[in-house]
C-alpha cells in the first residue's frame, strides 16, 4: 500500500505546487504509516523530491509525453497507482490536473474531492475538509471508495522540507491514444500567474478606465505579484477574461491579495477569500471590502497608489 | 447537431450560507435559485448553435421537483426540450452517472456541463462522464467552434491558452469566456410563453452509490476588524505587511 502523489513538472521542471502536494503527502504518509510514492514525467533533477519527502520517486521519461495530455496522463498515473497499490492520490488543484483528476477517477472506480485545505480529520473513514460554496463555507466529506482522490488546494498546506531517503524508478508505459489534438498553446512568458503567485494585484472599476492599468501592472511588477481584476473590468474589455477573480472567475489563494478600487462584492470576496492577507484601497469609507480585508486604507488610488509604488521601490532596495 | 447541456441548480450568488441541523445540512429557508452560471454559458453557445447551425438543444438535470422552475427558464432562454432525473443529486459520481444512462440512448454530438457548480464546486459532472461514456473532453472552455464533425476548443490553462480538436462527440466543461457576458440571454415574454408548451420529462433515476457524504459544515471564523492606514502614511502599510503580516 502507499499513498501516490503527482509532482507536476514543466520544463523538465517541478512546479511549486509539485513541493506542496509531496509535503502533504509526507504529512498524510506520517498520520497513515505509509510510503509516499511520487509520480512524474520528464524531470532531469530530482534532488527536490528527497528534500522534501518522498520514500519512492518513479519516473517516466517518454517525449511522446512533452506536451500535458489528460486522458494519457491519467491513464499513466492510474497504471502507476494500481503497480503501487496506492489508497491515497494526491493532486493539486492546477488547472492541468483539475482536468485529469475526473477521468482519474473513473480509471480506478475511486472518489475525489477537489479543494482539500487541510489534512485529513480521520483516516479511517477518511474525512477530508474542503471548501464549498465557493469558499463561503468548508465542508467535511467522507470519501469511501477503496482508492481515494484528493485535490489540495493551492498554497493551502505550504511547501516543507523534510530530507529523506529515496529509491528512484524509471517507468516505461505503454502509452494509450489519445484523439484529442492540440492545435497550439500560448502562454505568456516572463508573467507571475494567478494561479502560482504569493501575491495577487486586483483592479476593479475604482480605476476608471484601462488607461490607468499602469498603476496596477506597475505595483504588482514592484511585488512580483500577478495581475488581477474583478468581473466588470474584464466584462467592459478593460482586461482579458482571464485576470477575472471571484466566485464566478478564478479563485485566488495567494499570500498577500491587493485589492485596488474594487467595492468587495460579495461575488468578488468568495473568490479571493482563501488569499491570506487581504489589503483594500478605495475612497469609500463605506465599502463592503473593508469587512474582508485585513488592512485598508481609505484614500483616492491615484494619490495612494503611485506613493506605494515609489516607496515600495525605496523598501525593496 | 444534437447538443444536450446539463443544468445545476445553485443558490444565487448573493445568497448568505447558513446550516441547520447541528450544521450538518444547508439552510435553504429564503434561497433564490439560478442556472449555475457556468451551465449558462455553455446553455447559451447551445443556443448559438441551435440559431446558427439548426442544433437541437436538450437541457437536463438531476433534482427534485423544486429545479423545475430553472429547467423552465432554460426552456424560455431557447432549450428545444428538458429531461428531469428525478434524484437528490448527492455527489458528481452519482449526477454523471445518471446523465450518462440519457447520453447511451440518445446520440449527443455534444455534451456541455460547467466546469463546475459553484455551490459544491465538485468539478466532476463532465470529466467523469468523458471517462464513463469514452468520449473526448475539454474542461476550462473558453472558445468552441464545431465544423462539419469536428470540434475546435480553447482549453483555459494557468497563465495562456491551448487550442485543441477533436472529433464529435465531446463533452465541454464550459466556463466564463466561452460566451461574451452581454450575449447571455434574458427570456422574454414569447419565450416564457412557448416553455410552457415544451416537453420536460421526468425520468426514474438508475441505482446507483455515490462515492462521498458530506458529514458536516463548517463556516469560516469571523474576521478580524480591518486595520486602516492613513492614506497619506504608506509607509506604515509596508511596515505592517513587512513586520507584522510578513507577506512582504
Ligand atoms: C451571477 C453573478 C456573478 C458574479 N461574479 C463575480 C465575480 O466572480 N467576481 C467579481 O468581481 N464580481 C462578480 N460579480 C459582480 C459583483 O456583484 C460586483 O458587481 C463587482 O464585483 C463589482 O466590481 P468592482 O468592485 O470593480 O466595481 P464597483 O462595484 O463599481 O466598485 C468600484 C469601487 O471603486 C471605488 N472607487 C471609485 N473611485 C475610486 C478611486 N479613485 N480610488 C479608490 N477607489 C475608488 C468605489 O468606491 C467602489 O467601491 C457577479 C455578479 C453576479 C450577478
């Protein structure tokens, strides 16, 4: 038996979340006394696996697999979890593997929660704590298939290190058709996501105007955070639907979320809710934001926001 | 072109969670409900297809009789016709499990669901019926064009986009962007009128086990009162975010 975590890599590189979802893994291994066995695909340097805690590391190097392909990427991961005799999957809540995790499901006949902020409350029935209602509310669920799923959250249990002696496989796997093509990708390169960001910038329609963007893209550049909006600013066509946060857009998890001329909606909150520190600019006195956050200031962006940036500027050298 | 689209029931986005029971159930006691506004979006490319192409549109649901009147809305939005299951809808394996007992006997072209619910935010409906029914799926779908029998999709993913296709059949797991805000449908009068005289059939759901029970809830600690900073001392905000939140 063990417990199979999937450290997602890209580039021939592990992502963030990879680290976090092996430390839960290692932090569950401990509570259930089992191995912790890593999955992945194309990686060079594993150094990262040992220092943060996995017994088993397996490896499946195949160019056929460059490019992230859900149902072949499943199929591997279920052959490797029943090689395994894996009772706990454990994957993170990236967009690429939100995608895989339902077909995962039905590979191995097993359930799955997604939006795990913490470890299990009991082990045996395992009852998990994920967020619902768009985190308005958490929920305790009980997951009784022989074989269970769970998506952790982002940044909801931290990366830890935890030095540990590993024995590495290289996996061959016959690999499945997949019919599905991909045409192109693009992605913007050299850009914090919102997905793996500690810090998120958010503009609403406090900023008047697209022209203004230079504020909020200049603040999160100072930060290194990403770029964020709320609904109406990405409805006018002020910002791409992507930057889009909320219960209706992307939720946001990050460390530190500034939220730059938005009312706080409660739409908006639902979204951003799970980020660790909230702060708010907005000249309304009035504004619901002000309940969420956890510091505010009451002030005009356009005098706020430049003085952040210059003295930020001044702080960070 | 068939097309069905599957519906959730949600509670408005406005709506305050409450549990009562010993916080073991959701208080639904004053709960406006809407079409899950991912389902929406998917529901209203259907239409697209329906007016552009001459698809069919099937909406279905498993609920209770109480999701009736969010199966007649997306009737008056344009659905040609909505299927009931007539089930608590306990957890996505038992909810994709039904819809997939409907697809084997109907031959769909297209399957649209949300990515997911924005009550439970299971995100399973649709992947898990790709892998019951075999068929090609693409979640986080910002974009979909079909031409003769095959699909282009725009798949959503952290930081870009990847286009993809495929052959019909597919399911879509439909999100915000598939469709512009300003083209989502509002029934007019005509449209509540014909609904009235379009089918919704009530079907016996299957037997089948869901895979998790949701023992408790739980609602987030209240928050501390906010902490202002003078507008004019900046300087004091990047000491509290540096010293005390330590994020900075
Ligand atoms: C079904 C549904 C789903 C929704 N989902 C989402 C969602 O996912 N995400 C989301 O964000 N919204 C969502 N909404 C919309 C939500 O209800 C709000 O309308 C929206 O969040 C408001 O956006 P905003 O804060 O940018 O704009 P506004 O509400 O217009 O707020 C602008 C704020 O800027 C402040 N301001 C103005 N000038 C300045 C200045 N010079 N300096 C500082 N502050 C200033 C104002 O005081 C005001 O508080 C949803 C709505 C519905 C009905």
């Amino acid at each position: 038996m063990s417990i199979l975590v999937y450290t997602e890599s890209e580039n021939n590189n592990f992502k963030k979340n990879a680290l976090e979802v092996l430390s839960y893994g290692k932090a569950l291994s401990k509570i259930m006394n089992e191995k912790v066995v890593c999955v992945s695909f194309n990686i060079d340097n594993t150094e990262d696996l040992s220092l943060h805690g996995a017994d088993k590391s397996i490896i499946i190097n195949d160019t056929s697999l460059a490019d992230f392909k859900a149902k072949t990427y499943s199929n591997c991961i279920s052959k490797i979890a029943k090689k395994e005799k894996s009772k706990i999957i454990i994957l993170s809540s990236s967009a690429d593997c939100r995608y895989l995790a339902p077909l995962l499901a039905v590979e191995l006949d097993s359930s799955y929660s997604p939006n795990v902020v913490d470890l299990p409350k009991s082990s045996n029935p395992l009852v998990v704590k994920r967020t619902c209602f768009t985190n308005k509310a958490f929920s305790f669920s009980e997951l009784n298939s022989e074989i269970n799923i769970i998506g952790l959250s982002n940044n909801a249990f931290g990366v830890h290190e935890n030095q540990s002696e590993t024995t590495f496989e290289n996996e061959k796997i016959e690999l499945i058709e997949d019919t599905i093509k991909i045409n192109s990708t693009e992605k913007i390169t050299g850009k914090v996501t919102i997905a793996d960001a500690d810090i998120v910038i958010s503009g609403g329609r406090g900023l008047k105007g697209p022209e203004n963007w230079h504020l909020i893209e200049d603040l999160a550049e100072v930060l290194g955070a990403a770029t964020a909006c709320s609904k109406p600013v990405s409805d006018m066509g002020w910002r791409p639907h992507s930057e889009h946060v909320g219960q209706t857009g992307k939720p946001v998890a990050s460390n530190l979320y500034i939220a730059i001329g938005v009312s706080g909606a409660i739409q908006h909150i639902a979204g951003i809710n799970s980020s660790k520190v909230k702060v708010v600019v907005n000249n309304d006195p009035e504004a619901p934001f002000f309940k969420a956050a956890d510091y505010g200031v009451i002030g005009d962006a356009f005098e706020v926001v430049p003085k952040l940036i210059k003295k930020l500027k001044a702080f960070k050298n | 072109m068939n097309i069905l689209v599957c519906i959730s029931n949600v509670p408005d986005t406005t709506t305050k969670i409450n549990f009562i029971n010993n916080d073991s159930e959701f208080d639904t006691n004053g709960v406006q409900y809407i079409i899950n506004p991912n389902d929406e979006f998917g529901l209203t490319r259907a239409i697209w297809f329906q007016q552009k192409k001459g698809a069919k549109v099937t909406v279905l649901t498993v609920g209770e009789s109480s999701c009736e009147p969010i199966m007649r809305k997306c009737l008056a939005i344009g659905a040609d016709k909505a299927i009931r299951i007539d089930a608590i809808p306990t957890d996505g394996f038992f909810v994709a499990n039904q819809v997939s007992e409907i697809c084997k006997k109907n031959n769909y072209d297209l399957i649209i669901a949300g990515r997911e619910s924005i009550d439970y935010n299971g995100g399973m409906v649709p992947g898990i019926l790709a892998g019951l029914l075999n068929y090609n799926f693409v979640t986080n779908c910002i974009q979909l064009e079909i031409d003769q029998n095959i699909a282009v999709a725009s798949r959503e993913i952290d930081g870009g986009k990847e286009i993809l296709s495929s052959k019909l059949p597919i399911i879509i797991g439909a999100q915000k962007g598939l469709v512009e805000e300003k083209d989502l449908i509002i029934p007019n009068m005509r449209g509540i009128m014909q609904a009235r005289q379009k089918p919704l059939d009530v079907i016996r759901p299957i037997n089948i086990q869901a895979k998790s029970i949701i023992k408790s809830f739980e609602k987030p600690k209240p928050k501390g009162e906010v902490k202002l900073v003078p507008s004019d001392n900046v300087d004091e905000l990047i000491n509290l975010l540096h010293n005390e939140a330590k994020v900075i």
